[in-house]
C-alpha cells in the first residue's frame, strides 16, 4: 500500500470542529472529499495532516490557525455609511453581503456591528484565527 504524497488525488471523510467541540463541516452525510494534494484548494495544515496517511487510515489533527484559514486581520474590517447600503436591505449582526468589486468581483463579509451613522463590515473568513480539529479518514487513492 503506497503512502499519500504530494500530488496524488485521495478522496477522504473529514469532520471539522472548533475549540468548543462546534462541528463547521463535515462530508460524513454526503460524498467524500476528492482533492488533488498540492493544488492549494484545502488549507495548507489539512494537506499536511493527509499526506504520509495511507487508505484506511485516520487521524484526528488540531491545525493552527495559520495553518488554516489565518489570523483575523484588522485591516479587513471595514466601516462603511448606512447610505452605502442598498435601500431594499434591512441591516443586521451576523447578515451576509456581497461588496462588489471594481473590477466585477464579489468579497463576501459579515455585518459585525451597527450604529446611526455606520455598519461594519468584516471580510476575514468566519474561521479566521482559529485553531481547527478534523478527523481525518482516507477512502481511497484515486491517481
């Protein structure tokens, strides 16, 4: 039985927690996940965990959050004017938009806090500066 390297395609069940035991993710009820190593499509902490795995094997992994999704970064917090915000939507804490981009891109954020005169929005990803656990098992070595 070969062990999972770089650049082979795996397919693999995960389920993904924070500190408190929350469960963010999980393909336990769907499909696994079939990934090629190496592409940057998972963060860097998970393709390290797999890589040295072999079929059959699972492991669980706590992922600093460098390793995963970063730290929380100020400077993607931003305050924009109650104005800005289109009439038809109503702001509130937790509510997801989409800022449109100049050059035709959308970023996704969060309202994270709303005044008179302002609402915040934050564009850090919602596990950003989390240490992650996964359970990891491997199903199969595809290529």
């Amino acid at each position: 039985m070969a062990t999972i390297k770089e650049g082979d395609t795996v397919k693999v069940h995960y389920t993904g927690t924070i500190a408190d035991g929350t469960v963010f993710d999980s393909s336990r009820e769907r499909e696994p996940l079939e990934v090629t190593l190496g592409e940057g499509k998972l963060i860097p902490g998970f393709e390290k965990a797999v890589v040295g795995m072999n079929v059959g094997d699972t492991s669980k992994v706590t992922i600093p959050s460098e390793e995963a999704y970063g730290e929380k970064r100020e400077d993607m917090v931003i305050d924009v004017d109650r104005g800005q915000i289109p009439p038809d939507i109503k702001p509130e804490v937790g509510q997801q938009l989409q800022i449109q981009q100049k050059d035709g891109g959308a970023i996704p954020v969060v309202i994270t806090e709303i005044t008179d005169e302002t609402v915040q929005l934050d564009a850090n990803h919602p596990l950003a500066g989390q240490e992650l656990t996964f359970e990891i098992e491997v199903v199969e070595v595809v290529g």
